[in-house]
C-alpha cells in the first residue's frame, strides 16, 4: 500500500491509538502490542460527495469553456492574421526581387566599366606605338540587352529556375555574350603579332572575370534575399503573440482567476476530508487511512463512513 493525500493525519491518529492502549496503572505482565490497524477510502468517492462538489465542478466546467474560448478565438486571429502577411510577403516579394534585380544590373555594370578601362588603357598604350590612327570599342551591348542579361542572370542563380525554361535561359545569355564579343572593334593595323595576342589575352581574361563576378554577385544577392524571406516567413504565432501581448495578459488574467478560484475550493475540500478522516480514525483506532493503494489486503474501507460524515458536513460551516 502506498501512502496518499491523507499522511498528515497519521499522527493524530497514533496519539489516539497510543491513548487508547496506554494505560495509568502499575504493569503485572507483560502482553503483545495489540497488531496496527489501517484503513482505506477511496478518495474521488469522498470528492464527489463533497457539497460543494458541484460548485468545483461548476468552476471546473467553466475554466474549460474559458480555455476553449480562449484558444479559438486566437486562432481566428491568426487566421486573419496569416491571410495578411501572406498578402504583405507577396508584394514585398516582388518588391525584393525588382530591388535584387537592380542591384545586379548596377554591380555588373560598374564591374564591366572598370575591365573595360583596363582594355582601353592598353589599347591606347599599345597604340602609342604606331603612327597610324587606331580605335577601340568596348561598349557593345545596348542598356536593353544589359538589363535584359541581369533579368536572366538572376532567374538563372537568385530564382533557381529548372527544366526547359532553365536551358532556353541559358541559350539566350550564351547569345547576348557572343553578341557582345561579335560587335567588340578594334583598329589594331600595323600591330605585331606579340601586340594582337596581348590584346586579345587581356579581352578574354576580362569576360572569364565578368562573367566569374556576375556568378559570385548573384549568389551574394541569393544568400542575402532567402535569409529576408526567412525573417519574412517566421512562424505567425510567434509575431501574432509578440504583436498582442495586452490581449494575451487580459485573457492570461481571466484564465489565472479562475484557477485560483479551482485551486482555493479544491483546498477546503480536502481540508474537510482530512478532518473526517482524522475523527473516522480515531473512531475505529486506526493508524493510519490510505487513498493511494494497489490491493486492499487487511485493511479497514471506510469510504462508506467518510462519505456519511462527508455529505452531513453543514453548508455554514464549510463557508466559515
């Protein structure tokens, strides 16, 4: 048997039992202890029977309403909540991708502007070398095609793209390249052959150069914009509940009245039990009364007279 809700009473009932069996006279022989009784009860029994069980219960069916209310409510909330974030993600999802769009156009480009002053330079150091007048163009593509090999660079590396659209993508930014190599023009009459193959070493070092910066540029642009959206998408409780803490902390302090008003009554009612416990255990000269226990082997149930002193317990005296 295992001890329950009711140990505190044990030793009531030892002084009892000790009164009980002590006794004030000289001792002719001795005799055997009488053997230690115990008793059992079953103690939801002696809850239910309890009168003002049914105002717990009353109590308890509201706080479960309260907590329904609760929750349902919130999630209407959130409800409505998502439905608007999901509408704000969209908008400032095009919003971001336009701002990563521009970006790269604008990062590209000064890139190439700066491989292209290095082309010019040495093309006017090498043409310094001949009497005959030279030109260099290095500005092939129109703004159209740049903007237009951004948009494809970034569906290619930011948006991920696949299947057939990825390779027409791909077939399209191989052709605006070769465009651009195809209408480069440079006057190079009279150069040597050491000249020519300089010029066109350093024109190629500096397209595997762009085209190297416009990979690294985009896949900078991409890490940044998937850790925006991640701080766009966190989960709705989270903001929901961090957006309403005034409406939180009011429900909070309904639900925390209400379980005081639960704990406060629960508390006098096994204040109650215990004290009929206590006086059933003097009665029958118990030691001791079990609500908790596995098998009833020799034990005294007594829930039949808690309950009888239970249900007799007067309505004034459980309220004074």
């Amino acid at each position: 048997m295992r001890s329950g809700s009711f140990a505190r009473i044990a030793a009531t009932a030892m002084i009892v039992f000790t009164f009980v069996f002590s006794g004030c006279g000289p001792r002719k022989e001795e005799t055997p202890p009488p053997a230690v009784q115990y008793g059992v009860a079953d103690l939801e029994t002696m809850v239910k029977a309890h009168p003002q069980y049914s105002s717990y219960f009353k109590l308890q069916t509201e706080y479960n309403q309260l907590l329904e209310q609760y929750r349902n409510e919130r999630n209407r909330l959130i409800q409505a909540a998502s439905q608007q974030k999901r509408i704000n993600a969209a908008l400032s999802d095009q919003t971001r991708r336009l701002a990563a769009e521009n970006e790269l156009k604008a990062r590209v480009k000064a890139k190439e502007d700066e491989l292209n002053d290095g082309l010019k330079k040495l093309y006017s150091d090498i043409s310094k070398n001949h009497a005959a007048s030279s030109s260099l163009n290095v500005e092939t593509l129109t703004p159209e095609e740049r903007a237009e090999m951004a948009n494809l660079q970034m569906k290619l590396t930011i948006l991920g793209v696949t299947g057939e659209e990825k390779e027409k993508i791909k077939d399209r930014l191989h052709f605006l390249m070769e465009l651009r190599a195809s209408r480069e023009k440079a006057d190079m009459t009279g150069w040597t052959a050491d000249e020519v193959k300089r010029m066109k070493n350093a024109k190629e070092k500096a397209e595997s150069e762009l085209t190297e910066f416009s990979r690294v540029t985009a896949e900078d642009i991409k890490k940044r914009l998937a850790s925006d959206n991640k701080a766009h998408l966190d989960p709705i409780e989270q903001s929901f509940d961090a957006g309403n803490q005034e409406w939180n902390r009011a429900w909070q302090s309904r639900i925390d009245s209400k379980q005081k008003q639960m704990a406060d009554l629960k508390k006098q009612i096994m204040a109650d039990i215990e004290k009929e416990a206590a006086r059933v255990a003097s009665d029958k000269q118990l030691a001791m009364i079990f609500v908790k226990y596995k098998a009833n082997i020799n034990a005294t149930d007594v829930t039949g007279d808690m309950v009888n002193r239970i249900v007799n317990i007067k309505q004034e005296e459980i309220n004074g």
